[in-house]
C-alpha cells in the first residue's frame, strides 16, 4: 500500500430495533425503536398512515436531571406539534439516553390515543429495559 493511500475498515453496526404494536379502539399503532449510542429514535405510526407528519427532539440538559430537557420540533407545524415535543421530552427523562428523536404519525392525536400510547410505551420500556439502552 502506498504510503499516502487511506486504508477503510468496516465495522459492526451498534445500532439496534425494537418494533411492537398496539391496538387502540379501530386503530392499529406500530412503534420502532432505533436505539443508538447516545441518542434515540421513536417512530409511532397509525398502520393505514405511513407519512412523515412530523418530527420533535428532546435534548436532556448536561449535569442536570432536574431541568426540563431543550425540545425542538425539527419537522411539522410547531403549533400542531405540542403533543410530540411533550412526549419527547417525558420520554428524554425517562431514558439515559442524551437526544431522543420522536416521529409521532397519529390522526387522532387527543384525549383517547396520547396516554394509551404513552402507557404501552411505558410498559414496554418496564419489561424490555435492555431495548432501550437501561
């Protein structure tokens, strides 16, 4: 090998999924958890809806587990959006993890989807900690 050439090397992905569904009323919901090292993926998609509606970030402040965590929604309309960067943030306390990214496609956003939503997500955290990075 000359001595200027740069040499590639593959390595394994740390990357890791988690997928699961509820049934909530006439909806089926379908959640994929993309655990990666510092940071967090949650799409939650109605089964009939499969576009990208919108996109919320929550990033947990440094030192400090008593503050709120900076929230950001990166996609979608910000006033429409409310429901996902306060999930996003409930879920950044939550985990250990320093960013979580929450992709959240669900038409019926209100009073009866968000706290089934959050408890299935809740539960599935309590009994699969290890799927996502506790």
């Amino acid at each position: 090998m000359a001595k200027n050439e740069m040499q590639i090397e593959f390595v394994t992905s740390t990357f890791t999924t988690h997928t699961f569904q509820q049934q909530i009323l006439d909806t089926k919901v379908d959640y994929q958890i993309t655990n990666m090292n510092e940071s967090m993926l949650i799409t939650i998609s109605q089964m009939d809806m499969p576009q990208f509606q919108s996109m919320s970030m929550a990033l947990k402040r440094n030192g400090n587990r008593t503050l709120e965590p900076y929230v950001a929604v990166l996609y979608g309309a910000c006033n429409v959006d409310e429901i996902g960067h306060n999930l996003a943030a409930k879920i950044a306390k939550k985990l250990e993890k320093r960013v979580i990214y929450l992709i959240l496609n669900v038409t019926d956003s209100t009073k009866i989807m968000i706290p089934e939503i959050e408890k299935r997500l809740y539960n599935e955290i309590k009994q699969f900690p290890s799927k996502f990075g506790l």
